[in-house]
C-alpha cells in the first residue's frame, strides 16, 4: 500500500471518528421539549454531510448509529441500546442514516459547483433532504410506537422543532462552508 493512500485511510479514519464524537456532544445537549426532546444533533449532521466526502459521511453517521446501538450512551439523554432506536424517537435516530445515505448518493450525482450561490444551493439542498428524511422517520415510528393519529404525531414531534431545527441546520451548513474555506485540505478533490 503506497504512503498516500494509507495516510489518507487515516485521515478518513480520523474526521469520521471526530465527527463520532462531536456527534455524541451535540446529542448530550438534551433539552425536555415534551416527548421529543431538543438537541444539537441535527446541526452536527449537517455540518457532517456539507463538510465531508460521501464516504467519510456514511461512516460517521452510521457508526454513530451503530455505537448508539451496541448500547454505548451515544445518544439523547445519554442513552443507548436498541430500546432507544426503537422506541418512540427512534426513527429520527434512523432517518439520519437514510437521509445522509440519500445525501451520499445525491452528492456522487451532484459534483460540488463553483460559483457560491450554487454551492449554498447544494448545501442547502442536502441539508434540506437530511431533515425531511429524519421527520419522515420519526414521524411514523413516532405514530407506530406510540399509537397516536397522524396529526397529532406531527403536533408534538415535528411541529415545535420546525424553525429551530432550520436554525440549527443553517448553522451547521454555514460552520461547515467556514471550514471548508478556511481549512484548503478540506477543499481538496474527493474521490
């Protein structure tokens, strides 16, 4: 194995861990906000899906998922285990990994422009498709787990988190865009 390749294996290996890491932080962050509480973890993901490669994205998220899993208190109020993924917030702990899996497939399809307002355009998109993943999700397993109407569900798990959660995203998004533009490695062709 050639020096490049293996040193840019560990670098994959390293953001993704990073980002592991920062994910669990922003997740801790739990405010009680009735039976969906609020967190950060939203602005991570997409500080996560804006800033890196497909891959290294996928690896980040799902190994988040796959800690979380195992039992490790990765997730809100520093739970874990498959209680947490299937309970009545789970699906949004699943629709991060559907939402950063179609992200990855959109971003291999959609190659990162040059002029800026078309690559906000793509970040925002992205960030867009992470977030309506996660509702859609959360939402059903949020209905399914609980028994409640399909209204009422979204009344009190998506409807009170809409605008913070835009806040949070756009946040992420624009943290992600400083860095890529502040840091030149991370601007380097992904393959």
């Amino acid at each position: 194995m050639d020096r490049g390749v293996a040193m840019k294996r560990s670098e994959s290996i390293a953001f993704s861990g990073l980002s592991i890491a920062l994910l669990t932080v922003c997740s801790w962050v739990s405010i009680p906000f009735g039976p969906v509480p609020f967190t950060l973890q939203t602005m991570m993901l997409a500080f996560i899906v804006v800033l890196f490669p497909a891959r290294e994205a996928l690896m980040s998220v799902f190994g988040y998922l796959i800690i979380g899993a195992i039992g490790v208190p990765v997730f809100s109020g520093m739970t874990g285990g498959l209680g947490a993924i299937m309970g009545p917030t789970g699906g949004f702990l699943m629709g991060f990994g559907v939402g950063t899996a179609l992200v990855a497939l959109l971003s291999s399809r959609w190659k990162e422009p040059e002029g800026k307002l078309a690559a906000t355009m793509r970040e925002a998109s992205f960030a867009v498709i992470l977030l309506l993943c996660s509702y859609a999700c959360g939402w059903v397993q949020f209905m399914t787990v609980t028994g409640m109407e399909p209204l009422a569900a979204f009344v009190v798990s998506i409807a009170p988190f809409i605008v913070l959660d835009v806040v949070k995203m756009s946040v992420g998004v624009s943290l992600a865009h400083m860095l890529k533009v502040a840091v030149p490695a991370l601007r380097r062709k992904k393959i």
